[in-house]
C-alpha cells in the first residue's frame, strides 16, 4: 500500500512541478558550469548505499571540502543554490529516487555513509525502512544549515546533538508507521515550505 501511495504521489508532484524544475535547471546551468543534477550516495534500507539526488545548489566538487553545509551563506553555495535552498527546491528531483524504489516520500532522512557508520546497534534500527524525503526531524530541524553556521564545531555540533535527535524523532515515526502519518507529516512540511 505504502509503495502504491509513494509511485501515485511522485508522478503526481513531478508532473505539477516540472514547468518550475525546467526554470531551476535553465537558472542552475546558466549560472555555473556542471550539470543540472547533483548525486551524493547515501545510505538506504538495510545499509544499501543509493545515489539520491538533488538540483545542484553549489559548485562542482564542492563537497570535497566537507559533506556539511554550514549556513546558508556558505561560500560554496551559487545564487540559484541559495534560492532553491531557501525554499527547499532542490530537494524535488528526489522524486524520481521514490520512483526507482530507493526512496519512500515519508521516511527518516538517508545519511551518508560517514556519519552511518557512527550509528549505534539501537540507531541502526532506523534503517530497516525506507529513507524518505521528509519526516519528522525534517521539520524540527528545517534550517540545520543555520544552527551549524552558528556552531564553533559545525561537524561536532551534528555528530552529538542534532543526528541523535534526528535519530530520536525517526524512532518516534517508525513506532506508528501507516498512511494517515505520512499525509500528516507531508502537510505540515507543505504549510512550513510555503510560510
């Protein structure tokens, strides 16, 4: 049922969305040189690593100096990134991930691999289901980007406060998981996106 409700939802967002996507992909190759796309492999269900991609928002071979983005006003980050950040439009193309079976639309958020590996037995347990593109730790902490500019020790600051709490509220999910959770979290991540 959940993957029937995932396949409907993504044809359905990717068909609305794809005049806008068109502009974000003229605006991002205009901008800078490199592709439309970015794919950072991440880990999904049962440790199996995926490419999971975005609308590339900084330039090319920008996460050789860290997998963290660390404020909105990092350096790294082009002029389309920081728009479709802000707005959480780079996250769409992630769609096509659901669409491929790597992604569920409700889900805990993939790592990468760096930071899955630092995973306790207990935290592992969040991986015996489907990432997604939102979930509960999504909206708690919907300008990550923000805290960590902020932090003395931005990769510090993740490892041992935010990923356990992000952590924390995935379990919080997987202990009632069904449809009418996911279309409460996906509306609530819509009204935080347009507000």
């Amino acid at each position: 049922m959940k993957r029937l409700f995932d396949i409907i939802v993504s044809i359905l967002i990717l068909v609305l969305f794809l005049p806008i996507g068109l502009i974000i992909s003229a605006w991002i190759l205009i901008e800078s040189r490199g592709g439309v796309f970015y794919r950072q492999q991440r880990i999904g269900k049962h440790g199996a690593p995926f490419n999971m991609l975005k609308f590339r928002s900084m330039r090319p071979d920008a996460d050789k100096s860290g997998k963290l983005t660390v404020g909105m006003r990092d350096p790294r980050i082009t002029r389309s990134g920081y728009f479709i950040r802000k707005y959480k439009l780079d996250e769409f193309p992630q769609f096509i991930n659901v669409l491929k079976g790597e992604m569920s639309v409700v889900g805990p958020r993939p790592e990468v691999k760096e930071f899955v590996d630092l995973y306790t037995p207990e935290q592992q347990k969040i991986l015996s289901v489907k990432p997604g593109i939102t979930d509960y730790a999504s909206l708690e902490y919907f300008k990550e980007n923000e805290l960590l500019g902020r932090a003395e020790d931005p990769r510090k600051t993740y490892i041992e406060e935010i990923m356990p709490a992000k952590i924390e509220l995935n379990r919080k999910y997987l202990k009632n998981p069904g449809i009418a959770q996911d279309l409460l979290i996906m509306w609530r991540t819509f009204i935080r996106m347009v507000r």
